[in-house]
C-alpha cells in the first residue's frame, strides 16, 4: 500500500475512526494492528525478519534490564549479532559474494536470490539505537512487549523513518489522545505538502533524470549539470514529501515524529549540510558509532601518542578523520549495496574531513584575500558551492554503477559543451517545455516556502489568515497536486498529464 | 576543581568553561572536544567515564563535569 495511494487514505480514515473511539488505554492496540496490516499489506514474506528483530531486540533489553545480569556485553553481542545478521543477510550478501568473485577472478559464488524486507534498515536502527541506550543504562526497557512492537511497527515511520528513538517517541504512543480540531488540519496540511513535493515536483522531474541516467553517454557536460541539479531537487522533494506525508499522518493520531531535514540546500558547508540532511540518521549516527568509536581504547591510545609527537591539534584530527572516516563508510553502505554508494559516502567523509583540516587555512586565505565573509554575497556562494559539492556526489549515488558515475563527471568537465543549455536538448529527456516550465514554478514555490520557513512556521502563518482566503489556498492546492501530480501508470489521470510516462 | 578547570582549559583554551552552561547542548564543544576531554579527564582523575554518561547533562558545565567526576570517582 503506497503512501501516496487512495487506499492508504482510506486506511489512515479507518484506523483514526477506531484511534479515536476506543478508551485511551486501548490506543496503542490500534496503532499496533495498524501497523501489523500497513505492513501485511505490502506481502506477508516480509514479516518473519521483523518479528525476528522485535521479539529478540525485547527480550534482549528485558535481560539486559535485569539487575541480576553480570555479564552484560554476551547478551548485547548476540542480540546485535541476530539484528545486524539479518540486515547484512538480506542487503549485502550478494554485493560480497560479488566482490568475492571479482577478487578471485572467477564465477566461484553463484549470486543467491534474497528478500530484502521492507524499511529494514529504518527499523533495525530504530531497534539498536533502544537496545544500545537500554545497555548503557539511559532509561529501563519497556516491559510490555506489545507496547514495544507497537513502536518499531509504528507505521508512519517504519518504511522510510524517520529513524525515532524509543524514550522520545513511546510517551506520545501511550498516551490517552484526544480529537483536536486543529491537529487534524495541521496534520492535513502536511500531508498536502507532502503530496505536492512528492507528486507533483519529485515524479515530475524523476522522468527527467531516469531518462538522463538510462542513457548517460548521449548528454553534454552542461546537461548534466542541470541534470544532477534537478535530481537533487527531486531526492530532496521525494524524501522530504514522504517525511511530511509520514508526520502529517502521524500528527492526525496526535503524535509528532522527529524532524528529518532543515532546508539542507541553504547550508553553508558540507558538514553543515549534513546536519540538515537526514537529521536522524544523522543523530543515529553520531550517538551510535561516531561516539564509541572515537571513545574506543584504539581512537584514545593512538591519538594521545599522536598529541605527545605533533601536539594537540594532530590529536583532535586523528579522532575527528578516523571516526568521521568510519562513519561515512557506514553511511555508505546504508544507503545501499554497491561500490557506487562506498564512494559516494568516502567522497562526503572527504568533503567533511577536508574541511575540518583546511578550516583554519581557508580562513587565513579569506583573510589574505580581504573577502568580507559577513556578506550576504559571501554567504550565497557558500551555499551554491555547497550545493554543487552535493550535486557531483549525486553523479555517483544515482549512476547504474561506480563506472558511470565516474564517466559522468567526467564528462561534465571534459565536454561541457555550453550551447547545449539552449538547443532544446533539455526538452527531449521526458520532460516537454509545459512540462519543465510547469517542475521550474514548483521549484520557485519549494524555495519560497523554505525561505519563509527558515523566519518561522509557514503553517502557524498559513493559520492565522482568515478562513476564506485558507479555503481558497487549500482547494487550489488540493486541486495543483491532483491535476499536475504524477500517480503513476495504472492511474487514469497520468494518460493526459504525461503522454511519455 | 582547579584540577579540573586546567585539564579543560588545556584541551579547549578558547572557552570560558566558568560562565558557559551550555558547552554541548548550545554545542560550543563538539563531539571531538569531547571526546578528547573524556580521555583527559578520565587520566587525569584515573577514572573511565562509561558511554551512559556522555549525555549534554554531564558535561553542559564545569559543575556538572566536576560533579560526575566526583560521582566516579567514589
């Protein structure tokens, strides 16, 4: 069941109806068996590895819990062991039974064929992040297993997160709610949102960029400059869009889900963007491995020898490079199986390392240089270096492969060919003129809000305005997403909308 | 606690850790910072800070460092 479907908008009326007519205690039970349909929905095949997950990740808390226990870090281990196996089980055998064979230089390992579950990665996350607080004693595990599966089945987040942390979440789950009014519009309104960057901007422009992608040695330097652009506004669409859909709905049950992005295309530098993008798995990150790897005995040891040879500045470094290096191997390897996404998280790990080396001499150049970098000049150029830095990663985390990736930028260097920009190349990628102007207006309308939004909240904004002109607004908009979204074939709508789809 | 201010200052000179409350919640120490004060702190008083206890809390000022360096070190 897609978020974006009809019959999704009819289980979310369906299940707010029984939410909001059962006694307070009995909320959860709703959510839980929400969430166990929402997930049967999508095939009953999947559900083995998350109730694996569940039931071990409990159980090992519960005993890990137990004041009795003396011997805690077994326990920990094998419920990591049985939560991490299946996750690299099911998304990275075959990518190193691959490399395997390409090391050997034969055909020894037959690929296998595997089920990757859905939100796996999103609800393993979610699931170490409780059992590591719950082993490092930050708050007790939750006794009832019913309420624990009703956080890590908690739909709105368990295909593509936000990745929610247990201690911030549960309160709000069990918690008596009652009908508001007002929520339920705010929650509309996000949903909205959410349909119009998804729909209308991030299908909009997909056919675009898949079309560049299918045939990547046909397009100049300069068309995939604006390729790479366009998909980065697209990701950014796509994913922001299923968060707002995924909060909005959240919200109609009274519960806030974590905030997941912060206009990330306004950051300043690549670290900064990165704490913008993303956030919690971000946050996941920086809690979960960045802090024990660079608290681990090696960091400590290695970089105290390091401090005592070349001083405290080389000591900081190796703990910054070495953690933040791991970190973004991992990050990597989340985002998927394949050499292409390793090089796409090192070539971030190197942005970020590099800048936290040369901070100190690209400060003393801007001074040699007399740049004034209180500008607002100054500041705009930071973010579109920023977002060009973002853009040529892309190349590499969308391309089929790390080859094409690579030979794509390389081609936007070596044959930039200017005049393609206005030869009408733009228009034969799926997208007519209409069509692109139309994805242009919708990028200019994602900018404004974002800008409004960084003053302050654009739907409080949106709410204080009188009911007529809301009215107004809302039906254009409900009308925008359903006359120039893109549902997808099956969808009668889309025969008209885009003849090439 | 002059013990522990000189340790501090040492590893971060530029922060003034006797009027600042909000050294990692208003993330005027990074995540490195801190690490490498835990590692300071944690020579210099012979005790090991467990991950449980790197939370903003322990280490938002010079009080609170100094009062979960006396807690570990009983």
């Amino acid at each position: 069941m897609g978020i974006t479907s009809i019959g999704f908008i009819l289980f979310i009326a369906l299940a707010m109806i029984l939410y909001y007519i059962v006694p307070g205690k009995m909320q959860y039970f709703i959510l839980l068996g929400a969430g166990v349909v929402f997930y049967l929905t999508y095939g009953i095949k999947y559900v083995p590895f998350v109730l694996v997950n569940t039931v071990a990740v409990y159980a090992g808390a519960r005993i890990l819990g137990s004041r009795e226990l003396k011997h805690r870090r077994p326990i920990l281990v094998l419920v990591l062991l049985i939560s991490l196996g299946m996750l690299a089980y099911t998304k990275y055998t075959n990518f190193i039974l691959s490399a395997l064979n390409s090391l050997m230089r034969s055909e020894r390992f037959q690929m296998v064929e595997l089920i990757m579950p859905l939100g796996v990665s999103f609800y393993t996350f979610m699931s170490i992040g409780y059992l590591l607080d719950v082993y490092w004693k930050k708050y007790e595990p939750e006794r009832n297993f019913f309420k624990y599966a009703t956080f890590v089945l908690y739909f709105p987040h368990i295909i593509q997160g936000p990745i929610s942390r247990y201690n911030k979440l549960a309160p709000q789950l069990f918690e008596r709610k009652t009908y508001d009014f007002q929520r339920m519009v705010s929650g509309g309104e996000q949903i909205l949102w959410g349909f119009f960057l998804k729909l209308v901007i991030a299908n909009r422009l997909d056919i675009l960029v898949s079309n560049a992608f299918a045939d990547y040695t046909s397009y100049a330097g300069v068309i995939w400059l604006v390729v790479l652009a366009l998909y980065s506004v697209q990701i950014y669409a796509d994913f922001m869009g299923c968060m707002e859909i995924a909060r909005g709905v959240s919200l109609l049950f009274g519960i806030e889900l974590e905030k997941n992005f912060d206009h990330p295309y306004f950051s300043k530098s690549i670290p900064e963007f990165w704490r913008r993008w993303h956030m919690t798995l971000g946050s996941w990150f920086k809690d979960y491995l960045f802090l024990p790897v660079s608290n681990s005995s090696f960091v400590k040891r290695t970089s105290k020898k390091l401090g005592k040879k070349y001083g405290p500045k080389a000591r900081k470094n190796f703990i910054s490079c070495f953690s933040v290096a791991v970190v973004w191997l991992a990050t990597g390897l989340w985002h998927g199986a394949a050499w292409r996404f390793i090089a796409w998280g090192m070539y971030h790990g190197c942005l970020t390392i590099g800048s936290t080396l040369f901070e100190d001499k690209i400060k003393k150049l801007t001074k040699f240089l007399r740049i004034d970098t209180g500008t607002k000049s100054w500041e705009l150029f930071q973010m579109m270096r920023t977002f060009l830095l973002c853009c040529l990663g892309r190349a590499l985390f969308r391309a089929p492969s790390l080859r094409e990736g690579l030979l794509i930028i390389k081609r936007l260097f070596m044959r930039p060919e200017l005049w393609r920009l206005v030869d009408g190349s733009l228009f034969n990628m799926g997208l007519n003129r209409p069509n692109f102007a139309l994805a242009m207006i919708c990028i200019l309308i994602l900018w404004c809000v974002s800008m409004l939004q960084e003053k302050g909240s654009v739907r409080q904004m949106f709410n204080k305005q009188n009911l007529v002109f809301r009215f107004v607004v809302l039906y254009v908009a409900i009308f925008s997403v359903m006359i120039f979204g893109l549902y997808g074939p099956g969808y009668d709508a889309s025969a008209f909308i885009y003849e090439q789809f | 606690m002059d013990k522990l201010k000189e340790v501090l200052s040492a590893c971060c000179p530029n922060i003034d850790f006797e009027n600042e409350k909000g050294l990692v919640s208003k993330k005027v120490i990074d995540s490195v910072d801190l690490v490498t004060l835990v590692s300071d702190i944690e020579d210099e008083f012979d005790i090991t800070i467990p991950m449980e206890e790197l939370v903003p809390e322990n280490f938002d000022s010079l009080e609170a460092i100094w009062e979960m360096v006396q807690r570990l070190s009983k």
